[in-house]
C-alpha cells in the first residue's frame, strides 16, 4: 500500500486572495467596496483589508461569493535618522489577521498598536504573542522595502507567516521578492508560511503599468468560502503563493515528492542546504510536472516554479521527518 500525504490537499476549491490592502480609510485611494468590486472582476474571493494602524472588519462586504478578513497593518519604526526623511527608517510592518472577528469587539475598536520599540525583540515577540488572545495571526510584511537584513529578522518568533513577494513593493524599487529572507528564516528553525500580495494603494488606474493591483496573490484550498473555512486553511497553511503560475498538486508518496503546474519553465526544490531538486524544460518548451526522490536530509523543502515572462509561484515549506513530509499548523495557542 502506498503512502500519500498531500501537501495541498486534494479535496476542497482553490480561492483566490489579495492578503494585504489599502483603502481610503489610511493611504489607498479606493472605497472597501470598490476594490471589493474591482477584485472580484478580476476572479478574486478573498481580500484582507489591511489598513495603516486601523483595525476593521468589513462586514457589509460579506457574501456567498466574497469573504472580507478582519484585519490592520501596525509598523515599529527606528528613529528618523534624517529628520523627515522616512526613505532611510528601518521599519517592521506587520499584518494582523483576526481568526475571530465576533470575539474582543470593544478591545480590538481600540486598534492595539505596539509601542515604538525597534529593534527590541522580546518586546516584538511578546506583542505578536499577546495579540494571539485576541485571535490575531501576524505576517511579517517586506522585508527588503523595509531596509531590514538578518540582524532585524533573526531573533522573531511566534509569526504566522511572512511576504515572499509584495507588489506594490516591486514598483517601488524592485524590492518585491524576499526569497533569501524566508529560507533564513526557516533555516533558523522558524517554521512560517510565505504568502504573495499586493500591498495595493490603487495610486494609479487599473490597466496603467504603475498600478499596483492583481500582481501578487495567494491560492488558498479551502472546503467552502465562508470566513471560517478560509481562516482554518491559512492557519493549516493550505495555500500556495504566486504571481502567476499555478501549483495545481504537490504530494509525497513514497518518498517521492509530486509536482504539478501551469505551463512554466523551470521547477525547483529548495531546501536547507545550497544543494537542490529541478526540471527545466527545453528552450522554447514547457514543464507541467515533475518527480523527485526525497534523500531524507533535506531538513525542509519548498518548491518554487518560473514561468516564460519571469514570473514564480512558491508553495510553503514543508518539514521532513526522513523522507516524510510533517504538516505543522499554525498555534494559535498564547505562549
């Protein structure tokens, strides 16, 4: 008998979703239900409004085909090293995701912003910890943008996830992929999820080159599109990132890891060391699956896949038990 353990689960339907969002209510230029609308056109079921130190749940948005999550974006920033000059502030942006919006109604109108402590990580850490009573799950935006290196990343502990690519971040100065971020982190033992957004602000009119929507998604597997089924699958962590190329399977069976995609040109796994599994295709041809047999040393793997224009899809990072793959959920559960 075989052994399978699907890394996206092979039941439920794949959502389409911008994780990371602002509107008129801090620095975006759309209304909720306007880029609600503009989303939704665009084959989106998902969106998390992430306003600048504004936490809101946009209820009214609710519908059968539509989930807006709860949520707000806080920042620790150092202190101005330039008087009035922020393009030289290190800065932690950090994305709360309510698990549990009908909970802590009257505390969470309160906006719990975290004190400007840059560079204190006990305090970082026990913030996101304490925000975790109130049903939060933080997501460490942007590093790159941020201005911020190893030293300002590897001592946090206790986040959801992080962005491996942010859109918006990508016009700003080609600072949207954070590859080499995440695999430092995991391999200082810090099993989070990565997630692709946008970041939108909606600056510039759709269709204009500058516009920063529908660039950078997540594909989250869910068993239906209500709130809490697409809250149970990110903290499951069954999704995928992408800006454009699907991951449709990705399964391990006896010892075997399984990889199907869109049409793309390369297909690699990653893993803890410099060492790694691909499948390329030939100049003028695509892949659409790959095979590769686990060795059992590879401590973590996650694949990433590159299509013609450039463009790449990124699953989690899976942990291995020799050549079992370990399926770990995030814990909501306050240290």
């Amino acid at each position: 008998m075989s052994n399978k353990v699907n890394l996206i689960p092979e039941t439920g339907t794949f959502y389409k979703a911008n994780l990371h969002c602002h509107t008129i209510h801090s620095d975006g230029r759309l209304t909720p239900e306007e880029v609600k609308k503009a989303y939704m056109d665009e084959g989106y079921s998902v969106v998390a409004y992430t306003d600048h130190r504004r936490y809101q749940w946009h209820r009214e948005l609710m519908a059968d085909n539509f989930v807006a999550l709860a949520a707000c974006e806080v920042d620790i920033n150092e202190h101005f090293k330039v008087p009035g000059d922020f393009s030289r502030v290190k800065t932690y942006h950090i994305n709360l995701y309510d698990s549990k919006p009908e909970e802590f109604q009257e505390e969470k109108k309160e906006s719990p912003l975290p004190e400007i402590r840059y560079g204190d990580y006990h305090y970082i850490n026990g913030y996101i910890n304490r925000m975790k009573e109130y049903g939060f799950f933080a997501c460490y935006n942007h590093p790159y943008w941020s201005l911020q290196n190893y030293d300002d990343y590897k001592n946090l502990r206790g986040f959801w996830g992080m962005e491996i690519y942010n859109y918006g971040c990508e016009h700003d100065g080609l600072y949207g992929y954070n590859p080499q971020s995440y695999d430092e982190m995991l391999r200082l033992g810090n099993r989070l999820f990565c997630v692709s957004t946008d970041d939108n602000h909606n600056s510039f009119p759709f269709g204009d080159p500058l516009c920063d929507s529908f660039g950078g998604f997540t594909m989250i597997k869910a068993e239906k599109l209500t709130y809490d089924s697409i809250v149970d699958a990110l903290l499951k962590g069954n999704f995928y990132s992408s800006m454009g190329p699907e991951i449709k399977e990705l399964y391990v069976e006896d010892g075997v890891l399984h990889v199907k995609t869109s049409p793309v040109e390369k297909i690699y796994v990653l893993m803890e060391g410099r060492n790694c599994y691909k499948k390329l295709a030939k100049p003028g041809e695509t892949v659409t699956e790959a095979s590769f047999a686990l060795a059992g040393s590879e401590t973590y793997i996650r694949v990433t896949c590159q299509d013609g224009r450039g463009l790449r899809a990124d699953s989690n990072a899976y942990e291995l038990n020799g050549k079992e793959p370990v399926l770990r959920a995030y814990d909501m559960h306050v240290l």
